[in-house]
C-alpha cells in the first residue's frame, strides 16, 4: 500500500466516525440546529482539508521539468524561437560578445550602414545604433575579438589585460573599421582615479568607440564576411570568391587562403578547375562566416547531405552580377581563379592542425542559397550542408521584399542535456521581419 493510499484510508475512516457521532447525538440529547450544523460542517471541512492537502502533496510530487518547446522541426534544425528583426536592416553579420553578451548586427547600403545592439535576454530588443562614417561606406561582415595587453600598473607591476574589440569590414572601399567594446555600466577604476585628480568631470564613455581603421585587400578587392578564431588568433574573411582568407589579428596581414571545396559523387566531367580533383568542386560566394564549437560527439568530416548545384537564376537582375541585386541566384563556380602570390594552403598536415578539435568548424552562408554549410577550419573543404529553406520561404520572401538568408552566431548557450544536445545558433536575413534562433541537427 502506498502512502498516498493509507492517507485516503485514514480521511475515510475519521469522516465517517464524526458522522456516526452526529447521528448518534441528534437521538441522545436534543443538540440545536446550529450544533448539529457545526458538527456536520467540521466533518466536511476536515475531508475537504485533508483532501486539498492530498492534491497539493500530488501536485508537488509530479511536477516536472520540461525543456524548451520546439516550435518547428525540420530535417536539418530545430525552430526554437522566434524575436522581431528591422526589415530595413540589411544584414550583412551577426557576432556575439562574450564581455556583455550582446549580439551586435552589422548592415550595409550606402548611408544606410549601421551597426546595431540587440540584447538576446529582452526579446532582442535594440539597445543602440551606431551609423558607419563615412556615410558612402558599404558596411559588410563583423566579429567581436579580444586582443591581451600587457600594461604596467600602478604598482609598477605587469599584468595582462584583455580589451575586447569588434572589426568590420565594407565591400568595395578597402576599408575596415575597429572599435573598442566599452563596458558602461561600470566605472574604471584607473581612469576614476586621474579624473578626481584633475576637474572630476567624468566623461562617458561610447559602448563602441571606433579606435583604428585599416585597408585590405582580398581576390576580389571586396569585403564580405569576418569571423574571429580564438584557438589561432587569427581571423577568417570571405570576399564573394572561392577563398577563404585567414589574417592574423595584430597585424591584419594575409598568412594564407583556401579555397573551399564541396565532394561530389557520380561524373565530375563538367569541372574544368585545376586544381580540383573530379570529384570535387570549388563554391564561390561564401558569405558570412561564424566559428563554432559543436562540442558534441560527431566529427568533421563527415557525409555531406544532398544539395542540387543548381545552374539557374531565379530572377535576372538588372544590374549584373551585382552584391547589391537582389533575387539574384549564385551557383557553384569551379573555374580555377587566378593565382595570387600567397600561397593557397589546403593541407591537413597545416602547423595549425593541433589546434583545432573535431568539433571546431566554420559556419557559412552563401549568397542566395537557403543553407548553412560546415567548412573544416583547416582543409576548408564543406563538412556538412544544413538546408534552412523553409523557414522563411523564397516565394514569402519575395512578396514581402526581405532578400537572402544573411546572418548567423551562436547563442552562447550550453546544451544542459541530451534533450537539447546541439549548436544553437541566431540566424536572419537582409530586409527580414524576424530572427530566428535554432538548434542544428547532427
């Protein structure tokens, strides 16, 4: 018998002693009416008490914890959910901060560019905008970074301080911008002591202070997306080619390129790039770029889902083969491009090699397909195809004038079980009405 039991056993048992008493009473002296009453209504009471605490003791007892609710599953992700996003941001990247956990969103246009302040904990609610200056500036692809300095204190000590830093690029000028993260909510402590010293007018702070811009050149002289590699301190940047270019962060300077590549089975005959093997094809128009750890299980490496090469447009645009078209289909390209004079690297045996896990990719866009792809840091060659096409569908996407799937960062969240195991991430598009935040299927 369990406990829940003998407690239904014992409420029924006083219950019908109290009322065998009360009739016992009504034919042994002549009680009131209102001592009757009160007899009667004490059993009742006594039940309906002894009952509310039995449901209360199961209510407590069965509760449970619930993770958070799917609200779509697709093949390759799950829709967790869904905050506002401008449909005049023109999405050109998303970056997470680990200082302050904001996610910055970076947006292009000429005079229109912005780099934007959401706060994932308030519904992405937009904290604060900063225009890019010069306004003519096509502002492209950013990532947040940190940089250790080494500084010597007021004790003549020493120490590491690390200053966490965002970089931007544009897309035709050359030019990238580097601002300083400032944490406002807090005072420093050394710029509080010179400012009582001197006319204690405190001055405030911007939350990103533009500290350094710098010229670039990529393959095709364009900027497109960034993103930081802590593990090589070293940052990976796409230009709308085949390559990616992999910059260290202090000096900005180009170490190496690779190109990315996509296997592909059955008769490759149609590829006429050189430096491919037939089995293989190099994708142009990789966008934005994010570095990720699954820190799962699964390794690099493995099949690649199926993914049409498409080999047609969905509209012509106008303009040619123009970033700022829109509707404009890109297909896979493997015409070899011209070598530079930095030396493509494409090898597993890379010095870089150690550095990486299993689990370490890049994750990328590319321009006017509906997916993700997983590039291995090292070999650059596509790991993984995530198709993303029905979240926001092209034909929806059409009518309401959004453009193509552009963004994308994680979420900085850990997986807290097997029911949630996988890579969250933040993704959205230029012109979009919503962000959404999933959970990539492995």
């Amino acid at each position: 018998m369990t406990a829940s039991d003998n407690h239904q056993k014992k409420r029924t048992l006083l219950t019908s002693t109290l009322l065998l008493l009360l009739f016992s009473w009504c034919f042994v002296s002549p009680l009131s009416t209102l001592s009757s009453s009160f007899f009667f209504a004490t059993a009742i009471a006594i039940d309906t008490s002894s009952s509310s605490s039995s449901s209360a003791t199961r209510s407590t007892t069965t509760t449970t914890t619930t993770p958070s609710p799917i609200i779509y599953k697709s093949r390759d992700y799950h829709l967790l959910e869904i905050v506002p996003h401008s449909s005049t941001s023109f999405t050109q990247g998303l970056t997470l901060s680990t200082s302050n956990k904001i996610l910055y969103e970076g947006t292009g246009l000429n005079y229109q560019s912005q780099i934007l302040q959401h706060d994932p904990n308030q519904h992405m609610k937009t904290l604060e905008s900063r225009n890019v200056e010069p306004g003519h500036l096509f502002g492209e692809g950013i990532t947040c970074y940190y940089v250790d300095r080494l500084i010597t204190n007021g004790g003549g000590e020493e120490v590491v301080v690390r200053e966490h830093r965002l970089i931007q690029l544009t897309w035709k000028d050359g030019v990238g911008m580097i601002y300083r993260i400032n944490d406002i909510s807090s005072v420093d402590t050394t710029d509080s002591i010179e400012e009582e010293e001197g006319n204690n007018n405190e001055q405030k702070k911007d939350s990103l202070e533009l500290i350094d811009t710098f010229t670039f050149n990529t393959h095709t002289g364009e900027g497109w997306g960034i993103t930081f590699v802590p593990q090589t301190k070293e940052f990976y940047v796409s230009d709308g080619s085949e390559y990616i270019f992999v910059w260290d962060v202090e000096t900005l300077g180009e170490k190496r390129r690779m190109a990315v590549t996509l296997e592909r089975g059955g008769d490759d005959s149609d590829s006429d790039s050189a430096s491919s093997s037939s089995s293989s094809v190099r994708l142009k128009y990789v966008n934005e770029l994010e570095f990720v750890d699954f820190n799962i299980n699964n390794k690099c490496g493995g099949d690649v889902k199926d993914w049409e090469i498409h080999d047609v447009y969905l509209e012509q645009c106008q303009e040619g083969d123009d970033h700022q078209s829109r509707y404009y289909f890109s297909s896979f390209n493997s015409e070899s491009s011209a070598k530079s004079g930095t030396e493509e690297c494409n090898d597993r045996d890379d010095k870089n090699t150690g550095r990486f896990t299993s689990t370490m990719s890049i994750l990328a866009n590319v321009w006017y397909q509906d997916v993700l792809i997983r590039i291995d840091p090292v070999t650059a060659k596509v790991t993984r195809v995530y198709d993303l096409s029905d979240i926001y569908p092209y034909d929806q996407r059409k009518k309401d004038g959004a453009d193509c799937l552009n963004g994308i960062s994680v979420t900085g969240k850990e997986s807290s079980g097997e029911e949630d195991e996988g890579l969250e991430l933040w993704v959205t598009g230029k012109l979009w009405p919503k962000m959404y935040r999933i959970r990539l299927i492995d």
